[in-house]
C-alpha cells in the first residue's frame, strides 16, 4: 500500500531510516559493554548456560554453571533484562558464586575501549550496509522488475537484522524486539523472492512454506508484543522460533532452485538459478551448520556466530548480479571452481593442523580449531585469487605482452589448412546445436565470388539484428582486427574478422543458451573454428562449380560412353563375323583343296608304286609328288593361322601347346611356356579362346621376327575371374610412347587388333617395352562375367 502512495519516494524513506537505525545502534554500542550471559532459571537459582567468550563476563572468569547471585546490588531474579530476556547485558557490577565454590565474588564490567569495539563489530555492520546498498542499487538501476523490487526489502530486511545484532546481544532500546522482527520476517521475502525469481513459479511447495512462514512470523510477532508489555517471558522460545523459521525459508529456497535446474538449458532461468543456488548454498550452509542448529538444539557452537553470518554475503552479491546482468558466466564453472577452492583449502588447513598440534602449538585436537582454521584458509584462498586476477589483468594491458599479435596470425595459417568437405548449412545447425549458442552468421567477401552470407539459429528470424551485424562488419574490416568479446547489447557474442584467400571474412557467434557468457579463454577455440568455416565455405564454392562442370563432362561422357558402347558391339560383331568366314574358309580347305591335294598325293604314290613306266614318267611322278606335298603343307598351313582346329576341339592350352611347338620347329626360337591353374581340360567361352590364342600368336610371331631375341616365355594364369597370358623377351624392345601413333596410322595393325578384341570382351592389354630393355606384352581377360 505505501509503495503505491509513495513509489519511488518509500525506497529512499526506507534507506533513511536504515543508515539512522544502523549508525545510531552502532554509536550507541560503543559506550555500552558486552556481557554476554544467558541465564536459567533452576528451582530459583539462576545459572549459566551460555557465557561469549569474547564477552566481559567470561574474561571476568564467570563461566557455565556458575550462579549468578546479584546484578547491580539487586537479586538476579528481579533485574529486568534477566525477567525479559534471560541475559545481564547493561549491569555494573555482577556477583556471582562459582561451580562447587561456597564463598561469592564480585565483578565490576569496565567499558572496552572504543577502538576494540569498533574493530570487533565493524565487519557485521558492513556486512548490513552492503546488505541495504546492493538492494536499493538493484531497485534504482532496474526499478522496472518486481524482483528488484522484491529483492530491496529482503536485502533491507537481512540488513537491518545484521547491524541490529550487536545492539540486540547488549539488549540496547527496541533493539531485540526489531531484530526479531526484521529476522523472522526474511523468510517470508526469501520465499517470495525465489516464487517470482528467476522464473515466475509460484508452486505448491512455494505457496505452502510461504504460508509456514508468515503464520510462524504472526507467532513471533505476537510474542514479542506480549513480552514487551510483561505479560509472558519466552525468550529461548523466540530465539528457537526465527532460527527454525529462517531454516524453513532456506530449505523451500534451495528446493525450488533445484527444480529449477531442471529446466531446459536454452531457458537463462537454468544458469541463473544456477549462480543464485550457489550462492545461497555458500552464504546459507555455514550459518546453519554452525550457528542456527546449535542453538536449537542447545548444543555448543563450533565457531563465534559473527564469523559464519560473515559467508551470506555471498547472497546478495550473487543474487544482484543476476538480476543486472544480462549474460551471466557458466554457472557449471563456477561449481566446479568454487568445488575445487574448497577441496584445496580443506586439504591445506587439514595438514596446517596437523602441523600446529604436532609441533604442539595447539593443546589439542578440537573442531572448533580446525573450523576457525578452514574459514581462515578458504577467506586466504579467495583473497589471493582476486589479487591474481587482478595483477593478471595488468599484466595483460602492459605493453610487455605485445608479442601475442604473431600467435594469432599462427592460427590464422593454422585454420587456413585446415579443410573437411560439407555441406555448410547442415554443419551450421549442428554447430548451433552442439555449442548451445542461439545462431551463427558469416560473411564472405572477395571478387571472384562477390558477396555471401550464411546464417544458421536465431538469426534467420531476425533480419534487424543481421543489418546491425553487417554494419558492424563493414565497418571494422581493419585486417589486423582481433577476434572479440562483443557487448551485451549486442546480437552476437563473439566477432572474429580475417582475410584468406584474398576474401574479407567476419564471423558472428550468437550468444549462448541459458544467458551464459562467453569466456575469454574460448577466443583461440572460436577463432581455429571461424577460419574452418570460412575455409569450408570457400571451398564448397568451388566444389560448387566443379560439380557444375562435372555434372556437364558426365552428360558428355555418357553420350560419349554409349557411342564406344555401340563401336564396340559394332567392332565385336565384326571380328566374330572375320572369326566365322575364317572358319568357314578353314573347313572348305579341310574339305575341298587339303583333301583333293591329299587324294592326289596318294594317286602320284601309287603309280610310282604299281603302274611300271620309262624313267622319264617316273620323273614327271616324282616332281608332282613333290608339288602336292608343298601344297599340302601350305594348305595346312593356311588352316592352322586363320583357325587351328585343335582350339576348337580341344581347347586352348592344348592349342598353344601345339603352336610353340610348330614355331619352335619352324624358326630358330627356343619358347618356355609356363601353365599355372589351367589344365588339358579348362575351356571358356569361344570368344575368350579365339582372342587368348590369337594373343599369344600375335605375341610370339612379333617377337621371333622383331626382338632379335632367340628366346620368349609364355605365361597363362588364371586368377580368380581373370586370365592372365604374358609374352617377354629380352630383346631390343621399343618406345611405347609410339603406341598412339599406331594406333592413328594402322601401324603394326596385328596389335592394335588385339588390343581392340581385348578391351571388347572388358579386359586389358599392357605393352612394357623400352629401347634395348626387351618387351612384355600382357593380356588380362575376364572368363566368368
């Protein structure tokens, strides 16, 4: 209701009296000792259940279990902080009777020195002030949000809780009564804070503890009223009450902040209540731990209260800088940083420990020792961590460290050899997604290519924000630019400007999911990355117009490929027709001449055997004896080149067995023919029989008239679904570069012939050969297509 009478006015009203109440308890502490008893009532008997250490009653030598008899001169019973509250806080003079002792003794409280004082509660009251003034900073820099709203009074709350509490220990004027307010009244803000903080969720959980809260809160609030006026005295009570309160608001807190990181990870609640879990779990924990239970369950602290309240004001720092910033550091970091800090600082303070009670500077092995020497180690761990970030970031602004210009262009060079074929605009989504950024967009300009953009993620939806980052590209294309971190008001993260291959190229990585903020160590990382995807884009440019090309030759060779198809039907159907009339001329000189020639041979021997004549007859029989002879053999001859009938009834290793045989007796030639896999009785197809055996005759006739070589080897092999024939001398050879021209003029046309019917049934024929390095003619032939 005030805030929409007085609105802006009521925040500042509200600071006013927080810097009053806060500079006027604390004055006022300062001329006013600490005793430092609790007190209980025993059948009459008031004792001592509680005596601070650092209070004047206990360096006075009053200790638990001693009996207070008097306070000011009159019985304990009757002074009224002792009726109120159950402490001796404002007395003068105690008398007291110690634990087993009969005879009372009496001290006088003499005021502390207002340095000591100042110096013992200077650090609470800080740690108020900080409290009020990242509250009411939150409020005036976002008065907009309702959680900045939400977090002032609950900052202002915690506050005024912290720099009332030195008043409230010495029991000073409405002190007690105001901190138990302002103290059982933060877990209902705390509560309410989380259900509109980081997300709007106002859960079961949350409406059910926020209803705990404010009922327990109404309790206190009723009892302090009644206490104040005399009417019941439950000053144990209350305390146990705000510490059990205060403990309900933290675990309804961490609980929802923990549902809350289940959220998915491109929502910024997910990082934020991140960083605000870790906070509260830093500021919270101890103050539970070591100060809140104990009390109530009247068990001895482990360490003095002020020094664990010291730790929550990790709570407003964290909490304020969420709300005011707008990309926030990898809350997955920082745990594991913060997990790291903690474990090193346990380990560290354990074997100082160890070292200080062997050495025998400590009497003993105590808990509360080793926690004072944990606070102390984990307070020594982040003061040095911040003087080195700091001396690290001078460090980095000198000029010594100039140098690191050459070890970006290295990666520049780097990224330039770095290449991997893909298609860009998949690879772009993918990056996207495993990075968990919301977009990419990349600029690449040059002459030849003109200007291209690619955008993948968020930016495609958003062409403003692509204006705004092509301007920004054309105005920042200085080729000695650095790849930066760019501002938060900016659509993308991370700008990474080069030039490569002659283009000018900027790169755009949007911002991360959850509200992360990019780390200034992921610069190289991004940087090697960029120079990939510029390298991948130029190059799938050029695949683009190679494939436009190929795509082109492909056409072309097809129609190319079905032309040799049909030339070499056309070719094929020709050597099986030359083939057939070979044959067909064989069988009719087997059938005609070579018989009429062989009838007459036989005619001519029995007249020059039977019939008696002169001898001028019988030398007109012998000479044509003689001639039929000759004609017999040529006919033979003449059968045997153009289609041995062997090969047809036999089969072709039985042939080429035949034909060395008929050249070696023919030419001065010795042939060595070796047979791996083949038998007398392998056959083929008619085809691959026809052109191995016309192979190997063409082969080793070139040879024996060429080579000048006296000597060839034959080789067949059959190979799996291939056979092999190899004819090798080692004789004057030839330049095979000629081939070609062969094959244009029709010279040594008995090759080319063959190497047309191999290639025609899809096999192949090697020439190796080279001047004076003999010659070797191989054929490879299928046989089971």
């Amino acid at each position: 209701m005030l805030e929409k009478i007085f609105k802006r006015q009521i925040y500042y009203i509200a600071s006013i009296v927080f810097i009053v109440l806060g500079l006027g308890y604390f004055a006022a502490c300062l001329s006013q000792p600490f005793i430092g008893l609790v007190l209980k009532d025993n059948e009459g008997q008031w004792l001592v259940v509680t005596s601070d250490p650092y209070g004047k009653a206990y360096q006075s030598g009053i200790r638990v279990g001693d009996e207070i008899l008097k306070i000011d001169g009159e019985d304990a019973s009757r002074y009224r902080f002792v009726q109120k509250w159950r402490e001796a806080e404002g007395a003068s003079t105690i008398e007291f009777r110690s634990l087993g002792e009969l005879t009372a003794q009496t001290v006088i409280i003499t005021p502390q020195s207002v340095l000591l004082t100042v110096f013992r509660e200077i650090p609470l009251l800080v740690l108020g002030f900080i409290f009020w003034f990242i509250g009411f900073m939150t409020w005036y820099k976002r008065p907009f949000l309702e959680q900045a709203h939400t977090l002032f009074w609950m900052n202002w709350l915690i506050g005024l809780a912290l720099v009332l509490a030195y008043a409230s220990s010495r029991s000073l004027l409405l002190a007690k009564e105001l901190e138990s307010i302002t103290f059982s009244l933060i877990p209902v803000f705390l509560i309410g804070f989380i259900s509109v903080f980081p997300v709007y969720n106002q859960n079961k959980i949350n409406k059910f503890s926020h209803k705990i809260a404010i009922i327990i809160f109404l309790v206190i609030l009723s009892l302090i009223s009644l206490q104040f006026v005399g009417i019941v005295y439950f000053a144990s009570l209350l305390r146990r009450l705000m510490l059990s309160n205060m403990i309900i608001g933290i675990l309804a807190t961490l609980w929802n902040l923990g549902l809350l990181m289940k959220l998915p990870k491109n929502q910024p609640g997910k990082n934020e209540a991140g960083i605000i879990l870790l906070g509260m779990g830093i500021g919270f924990l101890p103050f539970v731990l070591l100060s809140a239970l104990p009390i109530i369950f009247n068990l001895e602290q482990l360490i003095y209260p002020q020094v664990s309240s010291l730790f929550i004001s990790a709570i407003p720092i964290s909490v304020y800088y969420v709300i005011l910033n707008k990309y926030l550091p990898d809350s997955r970091r920082l745990y594991a940083t913060t997990l790291s800090y903690i474990g090193a600082a346990i380990i560290l303070s354990l074997i100082v420990f160890l070292a200080l009670f062997f050495l025998k500077i400590l009497p003993a092995i105590r808990l509360e020792h080793y926690t004072a020497l944990l606070l102390f180690t984990l307070l020594f761990i982040l003061c040095f961590y911040f003087i080195r970030i700091g001396i690290s970031r001078l460090w980095e602004r000198s000029s010594f460290l100039k140098e690191k210009k050459g070890f970006k262009q290295g990666i520049a060079s780097l990224n330039e050899d770095l290449a991997s074929l893909f298609a860009e605009d998949r690879i772009l989504d993918e990056l996207v997604k495993n990075l968990g950024i919301d977009g990419i967009f990349i600029i690449v300009e040059n002459a030849q290519i003109g200007c291209l953009k690619k955008v993948a993620g968020r930016f495609k939806e958003n062409p403003k924000e692509l204006e705004t980052l092509e301007k920004f590209f054309y105005q920042n294309q200085r080729p000695d630019l650095e790849a930066k971190m760019m501002p938060d008001d900016c659509p993308a993260g991370i700008y990474i400007p080069f030039i490569s291959h002659d283009a000018a190229c900027g790169i755009f990585f949007g911002r991360r999911s959850s509200r992360i903020k990019f780390e200034q160590s992921e610069l190289p990382f991004f940087t090697l990355l960029a120079g990939q995807l510029e390298h991948q884009i130029l190059m799938s440019q050029v695949i683009g117009k190679l494939t436009k090309e190929i795509h082109f030759l492909t056409k072309s060779s097809g129609r190319s490929y079905r032309r040799k198809t049909e030339l070499q039907g056309i070719t094929n159907a020709l050597f099986r027709k030359v083939e057939q009339e070979r044959k067909h001329l064989t069988d009719e000189i087997c059938a005609g001449p070579l018989q009429w020639s062989m009838d007459l041979s036989r005619w001519l021997k029995y007249l020059k055997k039977e019939c008696p004549a002169d001898d001028k007859t019988l030398k007109v029989i012998a000479y044509l004896q003689e001639r039929a002879e000759d004609l017999n053999y040529e006919l033979n001859c003449i059968a045997n080149d153009w289609g041995p009938p062997i090969l047809t009834h036999l089969g072709l290793v039985p042939a080429v067995q035949w034909l060395c045989r008929e050249i070696m007796t023919e030419e001065l030639s010795l042939i060595s023919l070796e047979i791996s896999r083949l038998d007398q009785q392998s056959r083929f197809k008619e085809d691959v029989e026809v052109t191995a055996y016309r192979f190997l005759q063409e082969g080793i006739m070139n040879s024996v008239r060429h080579s000048g070589s006296n000597m060839q080897t034959v080789r067949m092999t059959l190979n799996e679904t291939w056979l092999e024939l190899t004819v090798s001398d080692s004789g004057r050879g030839f330049d095979t570069g000629q081939i070609e021209n062969w094959l244009l003029t029709g010279t040594h046309f008995g090759l080319v012939e063959m190497k047309e019917r191999i290639e025609g049934l899809g096999g192949e024929l090697q020439i190796i050969s080279g001047i004076n390095r003999g010659t070797t003619l191989k054929a490879l032939i299928p046989v089971f297509s």
